[in-house]
C-alpha cells in the first residue's frame, strides 16, 4: 500500500535527486513535494509520488491556479528556458500588510489573465520541465529563506551601514555546520573609524527583527 507522506515545502537544488526511501512494516511512503506561499494563501503546486534518483521539481499548478513563466520582457519562455514564474488565481492575497511599495513590486497586473487580475512576481528563476511541471533553478534577488523567513539580504545591508562607523556592508547565506542555512554579514569601517562589534551588534538588534540578525559578522580592518 501506499502511505502519503507530504513534506513542506523546501526549494530544490537544481537537479537534486529525489531520496531513496526504505519501506517500513510493508508500507512504502509516497514523498511528494508541495509549493506553497504565503502571497498565495495555499498550495499552489503539488508533484506526483517521488521516484528515487529521479529529479525533484516544484510540480504542476494545482487547479484553480495560473502559472506562468516570463522573461524580463514579461514574454512567455519556451520550455526548457529559464524565466520567472509568476502564480495567479483566486489564492492571491491583496498585499503586505502596510507595505506598499513592496506590494506595488510584488503582485502585479496579470498581462495573460482576465481584466483587473493580479499576479504574484515570485522571484523565483524557473523552468517548465517535462509533463507541465516546473524545475527550480534559483533566484532572481538576493533574498534567502531562513528557519522559514523569507529575508531581503538588502534591509540587513542597510541597517549595518546606518551605524555611523561602517562603510559599506553586505550579507550572505550560507550553510553552517549543521547543514542548514545562516546569514552571515561583512563589514568595512568608515575612513578613520573602528568599529566595535557589540556596538554593532546592539544597533541591529534594535532594527531588526530575531529572524533576520546574522549570528555572525567579521569585520575588515582596513578602512574604505
């Protein structure tokens, strides 16, 4: 028999191979990838049962949900090609919640839906695979998804160079120890200045939220 065993949804690594299950008391679990958002109130994408070897992908629409594929242009790529998927359909929400330059960027004007339709720019880059279903390929931006958050790297970027001592800053995901993924920030001091960490440290936390602190900087000691 087959049991379902849906897990939330993680992107892919492109090409990353699907996991080889061992069957457990006679019954094999069915793995199946699920693509949810939360612009999108709900599922929007569900795959058929996993097949071990076989590359995982993000899956086919799940009915009552438009997916399509754009290049810069917002022309349709042809199969195969990487573009930007864009998901519209009943699940759209109307918007960040007191945000609405980041709403203006985010959902926007549906070119291929009916008239005053919405749709949501994921920022994901993406391909349309074999039998309708789409590859992840990365993203477009620079934002990560941390312990669930979704973070702009950018917001970290500009909250460490508000402090009067850095120059310039920038913020990575990287992959700690442990396998999961960690922001990590670089700093470099202002001409003249040295910059004390836990002073740093301090000015983030009181612009920022936990989910997007890096539990890690290093700083350069050359001065711009």
């Amino acid at each position: 028999s087959i049991r379902p065993a849906c897990r939330p949804h993680r992107s892919p690594s492109p090409g990353r191979p699907a996991p080889r299950n061992s069957p457990r008391g006679g019954t094999r679990a069915a793995d199946v990838q699920r693509l949810r958002t939360t612009e999108t109130t709900i599922v929007v994408n569900i795959t058929e049962p996993l097949v071990a070897g076989e590359t995982v992908t993000l899956g086919a629409p799940v009915c009552g949900v438009t997916e399509v594929v754009l290049d810069t242009r917002l022309h349709p790529v042809p199969r195969g090609v990487a573009g930007e998927l864009y998901i519209g359909g009943a699940g759209v929400t109307r918007g960040y919640f007191d945000r609405p330059g980041l709403t203006a960027t985010r959902f926007v004007a549906d070119p291929y839906g009916t008239p005053g339709s919405r749709t949501y720019r994921t920022g994901d880059v993406v391909r349309w695979y074999h039998h309708d279903t789409i590859e992840y390929l990365g993203r477009s931006d620079f934002q990560v998804k941390i312990r669930g958050f979704r973070i702009e790297l950018g917001e970290i970027d500009a909250a460490l160079t508000d402090h009067d001592t850095v120059a310039f800053a920038i913020t990575l995901g990287r992959t700690a120890p442990s396998g999961d993924p960690m922001l990590v920030a670089y700093v470099l001091p202002d001409t003249g200045e040295v910059i004390d960490t836990d002073t740093v440290v301090e000015h983030l936390r009181q612009r920022l939220p936990a989910h997007m602190f890096p539990p890690r900087s290093w700083c350069s000691t050359t001065s711009r």
